[in-house]
C-alpha cells in the first residue's frame, strides 16, 4: 500500500457481468487506473438487483481480486445504477433580481438553487442529482452567463434526475452484505460521457449509448450541459436469445463467444461461408455465417430504432453536431457502428474511455465493457477519494521438502519391547504403524474419483504395494517389522520406509 496515493473505487454492476475499477490520483490531476476487475453477476435482471446475495457473492469475488491486484483493503466505493427506473425531469422556477438596479449576482443563482433545492419527487422516487440547463431574463433572452446581466427576474430550467426507492435500497443492501459503504451512487448514464466526449463535443451536441447487456442508456448532451437521459430494457442478451432461438443445438455457454467471434450487425457487410461450432470436440451442425448475421442484426436494429425514438422525442434529432458515440459491451459487436448510422443517419464511432486517465493506462481501459466504470472514476475523484484499509496479503501455508526414497534415517535409543505374536479372534483392519519421532513422514493426499487410477493399487514413493495378502499377511509383516527394529543386523541401518 502506497500511503502517498488517494484512492478512489468505483463498482459498476450491470445484468451479466460487475466490474470494480480502483484508480489513484496523478499530480497532473488525471486517474492512473491502478486495476480494472470483471466478475460475471447472476442476479440482476435489466439494472434491477433480483437476488441479493448472489449480487453480494460476485461482488465478494470482485473486491478479493481487485484488493489482490493492488495491496489495498477496499472499505468504500462510488456506484452506479442504470436502469428503467432511472429517469429525468424538468422544472423550471424563477426568483426576483435583489439589487435595485436589477444586476443579476451570484447570490441570485444561490437562491435560484435553494428553491430547486425545495422541489419534492414524486412517490416512491427520490432526486439523485439536479443542475440548471438554461438561464433567462424577464424577456426570454436566454443567458449563458447571467452573473452580470440586467433582468428584474431570473428564470431558469433545472434537470432532475430520479430514481426509484426499490432499486436503490435493493443496491445498497448488496454492498451492506458485502461490508463496502456507498460513498454514493450515480446513474449511469449522467456519468458515462465523462471519460468519453470532450467539452466541444458536449457544446455541439452528442449522444453517448451504453449498450449494456440488459440495458442500453441513452444521455444526450447539448450547450455543454446534460440535457436528457433514458433507459432501454434492452441489450446484449436479447440478441443471446435470439441466436439460442435460431438454433438450439449451440450450447448457451458458446453463444456469447460465437456473437463476439463470428457475429455481425450487418448482413450486407458480412461474408458468405460456414461457421463450424464444436461442443467438447463434438461437431454441431455447421452455421451459415450470413443466416447468424441476419439475426444479430434484427434484434440490433430494434435497440438502434428505440435509441433514436428517444433523441428525435427528446427533441434532438437535429443537435448532434458531434453525432453518437457507442460504448459498453455491446458496442464490441462488429459493424454496429455502421448499422446505427444507417437507422439515424448520424455520424456514429465507437469508444472506450481515454479522457482524464492517465497515458499508462490507456491500455487498461481499452475495453468498452469498462467505460462507465473508468467513467465513475472520474466523478468520483471530483468528490474526493476514498478511504482504504491496509491489504494483508494471505499467505501460503508452509510446505515441506519432498522426503527422498532412500534417506535413511539416525536410530534413536528407545526401549526395545519383547517380540509378541497375536492370534486376532475375527480379521480386523490393523492401523498403520506410527512413523518414529526422528522421521518425519510426508502424508500423500488421497486420491478420489481419478478413473484412470487402479483402486486396487496405490502409488507409495516408487513402488506400488498391492492390497492383498489379506489380515494374516499384514500381520505377519507387522512382526516382521517389530523384530527387526528391536533387534537389527550389525551394520544395517534403520529404514522408515521399509515396504511391508
């Protein structure tokens, strides 16, 4: 644990997979991104916790890891949460200019917030965030920079963004379970475009779509504020399903590997040949490449018309001066761009994070899987970083050196008891004889369920004993054994490993 480091730690928990990123600051102020740890999640059904504990349990597995990686003990992190209940609202209120020549100040925009401040969501939703989207005057000029200007009033519309009580409270009881305390928790897509677009992009106006596995979120920027959020309940698995549905002879475990690997978004871009899966070395029926493109796409070009559904109903279907930008897991399916361009007619690019963060690890977050957790990073360290414990790394236990066959070991003096010849009543397993103080034995492990070993023989050093000669036999050798450590030839050594 480097003590001169602030830390900051950010969990993303999506439907299929959870990621924990742990960054610390630079001096230039830019996030060194220290790990990025990716643990599959079951448990999560399109951004809403279904099942606690098993959420808690990938998150266990998660930290272990990334404080592994590190040297530091997690204890707090920032959180995201995306999902159809998250959502965004508009209310636009005003106050009266206090100076008596109508100079608009910085006390005014004060007091413009505390009233925002006093807005009450609606049931069983709370206010995550809240921030001015436009300033204007008693005449309806719009003010970029109202400190300064004249206006007997000042107006102004204010973005909330909300989020329902059950899935939150459902988020925090999974980091209670796993003992982290929520610094706090942000909605996806409000931060996402912070290690993605830059400041000029944000004025032109562009819209970010993190294809997630079960939700794509959808934030537009315009004027350099965020002006609109949305979720769809749609991702990655729907198109999982889909190939399932097509043929169901492809086991589910190879359906996301054969979409990264073999899958296209267009089927005019894609190649005319065979796809060959094998199950377990097992030939399935080959796939024409054409037919499994004709699939992703459908699904695909759906999730693309509700994301442009939700621009051209937001209003800005004419604003995107800087186009859309793609990212998440989803955004890895080849030629996606290209069918996005085709359903909006944008400009669209497909990106991972690469602003704020270090040039060291660009490398790091080159997956579009950790965007929004690298992204997190980022809104995090403006808040401040997070406290961490000191990681004490598990230690493997002591093993000891392998004993060889023939070493022989020094004779102690003990008493010598007098030769006895046992006559059993009824056969009986005789237990082992205790090896003596001076050599030490090296135990083996037992060997279970190996169908490749005999049960009948069992490796000892490098012989093999048989187990046979039934009780009568192990008898005898166990007189033998006691005769001759109580009275050895001259001149032989004693042995421990004397075969009986």
């Amino acid at each position: 644990m480097d003590s001169r480091k602030n830390y900051v730690v950010a969990v993303d928990i999506g439907s299929s997979e959870l990621v924990i990123a742990v960054g610390s600051l630079t001096e230039g102020g830019t996030i060194n991104i220290e790990t990025v740890v990716a643990e599959p999640v079951t448990g999560v059904s399109a951004g809403m916790v279904d099942n606690s504990q098993t959420v808690a349990e990938a998150l266990h597995r998660a930290r272990a890891r990334a404080q592994e990686e590190v040297g530091v003990a997690i204890t707090d992190a920032y959180v995201s949460i995306s999902g159809r209940f998250v959502r965004c609202a508009r209310y636009t209120d005003h106050v009266f200019v206090e100076d008596s020549e109508n100079r608009i100040s910085k006390h005014d925009l004060l007091a413009l917030r505390e009233r925002m401040r006093n807005v009450k969501a609606a049931d069983g939703e709370v206010i995550m965030d809240f921030f001015p989207l436009c300033y204007k005057s008693d005449i309806g000029t719009e003010l970029k920079n109202p400190v300064g200007c004249y206006s007997k009033q000042l107006s102004s519309t204010y973005n909330f963004i909300l989020c329902e009580h059950v899935a939150k409270d459902r988020l925090r009881r999974v980091f209670l379970d796993a003992g982290i305390k929520i610094r706090d928790i942000y909605a996806g897509a409000a931060v996402i475009a912070d290690s993605l677009v830059t400041a000029d992009e944000k004025e032109d106006g562009v819209a970010i779509v993190d294809i997630g596995s079960g939700v794509t979120d959808v934030a537009i920027y315009r004027g350099g504020v965020l002006c609109y959020i949305a979720s769809i309940p749609m991702g990655g698995s729907a198109l999982n399903t889909d190939i399932l549905g097509y043929d169901k002879n492809i086991p589910s475990r190879m359906v996301e590997n054969l979409k990264k690997q073999c899958g296209s978004a267009v089927v005019k871009l894609t190649p005319d040949d065979m796809i060959q899966v094998r199950n377990r070395g097992r030939a399935i029926k080959p796939i024409p490449r054409l037919n499994l493109a004709a699939v992703i796409e459908a699904r695909m070009t759906d999730i693309a018309e509700y994301v442009w559904n939700e621009v051209r109903d937001a209003g800005y279907a004419k604003k995107l001066g800087a186009g859309i930008v793609l990212t998440g897991g989803g955004s890895n399916l080849k030629n996606v761009a290209e069918l996005f361009n085709i359903v909006t007619e944008q400009e669209v690019r497909v990106a991972c994070a690469e602003i704020g963060i270090s040039t060291e690890s660009l490398e790091k977050a080159a997956s579009p899987s950790y965007t929004l957790a690298i992204s997190m990073l980022l809104r995090g360290a403006t808040a401040g970083p997070c406290p961490v414990g000191v990681y004490i790394r598990k230690t493997d236990e002591p093993k000891a050196e392998p004993v060889e066959p023939q070493r022989v070991a020094e004779p102690q003096p003990a008493p010598q008891p007098a030769p006895q010849v046992v006559t059993p009543p009824t056969p009986q397993p005789e237990p082992e004889p205790q090896p003596q103080a001076a050599a030490p034995v090296i135990e083996q492990n037992p060997i279970k369920g190996d169908d490749n070993i005999d049960g009948d023989d069992i490796e000892d050093g490098d012989e093999d004993i048989k187990r046979g000669g039934g009780w009568l036999k192990r008898l005898g050798g166990k007189i033998k054994r006691t005769l001759t450590e109580a009275f050895p030839e001259p001149g032989e050594d004693v042995d421990g490993d004397d075969e009986y």
